[in-house]
C-alpha cells in the first residue's frame, strides 16, 4: 500500500513537470496536481503512522502471566 502512494506520488511530480515544461509557466492543471501530491502525501504520512502504531503496539505488548498462589 504504502509502495503505491511513493509510486502515485512521484507520478504526479513527473506529470507537474511535464506540464511545467510544455507551458513553460505556472497552469491551472499545475495547481491540481500540487493538490493532488499533497493529498498523496497526507496519505503516506498516515499510512506510515499507521504501520509506526502496529510496530508499537506489537513490541509494547507484554505477556499477560496469571500466576495463581
């Protein structure tokens, strides 16, 4: 999952400078791919929180021992 938005992601900033190499100028279609990556790495950043919370919550499990005197 995370592999894809990287991969989304550098797409868009190859797409943005293509355009901006076509144009030669700022365009509108420019301005929606910048809001498309940053949405794109909003994305990313929760998923690598995510994956950074299940890390956690695996290490931080201590094993329950009932032991009964």
């Amino acid at each position: 999952m995370i592999r894809d938005l990287y991969k989304q992601k550098r797409y868009l900033e190859l797409k943005w400078q293509q355009e901006h190499l076509d144009n030669n100028r700022y365009t509108l279609e420019m301005v929606r791919i910048d809001d498309t990556i940053k949405k794109v790495i909003t994305d990313i950043k929760l998923e690598e929180a995510r994956i950074a919370h299940l890390q956690n919550s695996v290490e931080g499990a201590a094993p329950q021992v009932s032991v009964a005197t």
